[in-house]
C-alpha cells in the first residue's frame, strides 16, 4: 500500500441521484447494455480487513469507509434469465445454458479517477459453462463451486452452503419478518450497496477493465448471521487471515440488471 496520509472519502451523490447517473451514462455509450439478468434473493456479509495486505492484492486504490477501513463483502445471490440486450428470443434461446445459476462474489471496494466501484476477488459458480463466460468477456475471477442456498426470510430459513477446493463457507441467518427499505444517504450500507461500476484485472494479467452496471436502488433489511464455516474465504490469502464481522443485509433482489461492455482502464 502507498505511504501516502490516508485519504479523504470521495464525494458521494444521493442513491436516487447515483442510480439515475448510472442509468443516463449507460443509455449514452454506445452498445451498452450488452446483457440483461435478474439478481436475485441477495445475501450480503460484511468484513473489515487490514488494508496493507489487501491492497497488496488489489491493482486498484481501495476506496476505504470513513477513509480508514478496507472492507471485503461476500454477496450469495442466484442470477436469473441473463440474456443479451439484442437479438431477442434467437440470442435469449443460446444463452438459456447458463442464463440462471447461483454467485457467491467476494469483492471489495476501489476507486480510479474519481470513479468509485468494485472489484471481485474471486467468484465462485453453480454452472460449469458459466465460468467460461465471465474470465473471457469480462476479466472477471470466475470459478466452480457446489452451491446450496434457501433463502426464504419470509418463511424463516436463510441458509447456504458454498463448497470449492476443498474447502466451504456455511451460514444461517434469522431476521424478522422484513420491512425493505432502500439504504440511508451517506450511511455505510450506501457505501457497500450502492455502487454501479466493477473493476476486474485477471491474475497474471496487467489488463484492467471496468464496466458498467445498473439496476433499481436495492431493497433491503438487516440480518444477523452466523457463519459456521468460514474456511473458503480464508483460503483466499493472507489478508483474510484476520477479518472481523461488521454487519449483513438482506434483498430480495432486483428484477432488472443491465450489464455493459468491459473497456480497458489506464
């Protein structure tokens, strides 16, 4: 990490006005959206970590809460319906293969050129031919992995298995009865959830990308969780050796998602 003072937050717009932005510059680049897909019954867990050690494995400045604390989110969710923006019911028919299976995204927050996004540090799939997709197109760290969630709040159950590489991450969540509700202006779950732009740099490669997304702003509640395995995330390196648990939300999802081309980053 760089020796510089730590900086300031960067200015953030209201979620009505971030979600608006991130609309209007997707509507005017030309080609985007490239696919469209539902994300949904989203899982969102919370860690911070020591900054140093990740970013000595993001190419990337990390963008830091309250401009001193790196924090990782691991997001279980299922992806329904992805298909690309045009071609209609000829290119929805090739995509049916992989157009719905289940995430878990291991991400972080960043920021280049003024712009604050994500980047994924390792995503683990339920669809083998899916992982093909993301490291191609995107650059994004697409892996396989066995995955069992019954995300059911409603009911009472929220609980998932995730296993890869021998190793798993286990959880159950209880909540009650859910009042969704969109995240604060300037609060930390804005922080975490609203953001509309992913960074991706393949390992072994100096070939970063970023593209756009948009979607509604999230509906979500609190959730408190208890993770019973946490083995697959501390396999990831030595940043993840010491994390702490600072919170979780709960969404049923957004219907919508548009995705746009990757283009290099400077």
């Amino acid at each position: 990490m760089s020796s510089h003072a730590p900086f300031p937050p960067p200015v953030r717009r209201s979620v009505a006005k971030l979600h608006l932005e991130a609309r209007r510059q997707m509507e005017e680049t030309p080609g985007d959206p490239l696919f469209l897909a539902g994300w949904q019954r989203a899982l969102f867990l919370h860690y911070e970590v020591e900054a140093e050690k990740l970013q000595a494995v993001v190419p990337f400045e990390l963008d830091l809460w309250a401009g001193k604390k790196a924090i990782v989110s691991l997001v279980a969710f299922t992806m329904e319906g992805m298909r690309p923006s045009r071609g209609g019911q000829w290119s929805k028919w090739l995509m049916a293969p992989i157009a719905t299976h289940d995430f878990l995204n291991v991400r972080t927050y960043v920021r280049h050129e003024g712009v604050s996004g994500i980047y994924f540090l390792r995503e683990w799939l339920s669809n083998r031919l899916a992982t093909r997709l993301g490291p191609l197109i995107f650059g994004l760290p697409y892996r396989f992995g066995t995955i069992e969630y019954d995300h059911r709040p409603e009911e009472g159950v929220l609980e998932g298995k995730v296993c890869a590489d021998d190793c798993s991450l286990r959880y159950r969540a209880t909540m009650a009865y859910p009042s969704w509700e969109r995240v604060g202006e300037g609060s930390r779950d804005e922080f975490l959830l609203e953001r509309y732009t992913a960074f991706t740099c393949l390992r072994n490669s100096m070939r970063r990308r970023s593209f756009r997304v948009w979607h509604e702003p999230w509906r979500q509640a609190p959730v408190e969780v208890c993770v019973e395995d946490s083995a697959l995330i501390r396999s990831l390196g030595p940043w993840a050796q010491e994390t702490r648990f600072i919170g979780a939300n709960y969404s049923p999802g957004v219907a919508e998602v548009w995705m746009g081309w990757p283009r290099g980053v400077g």
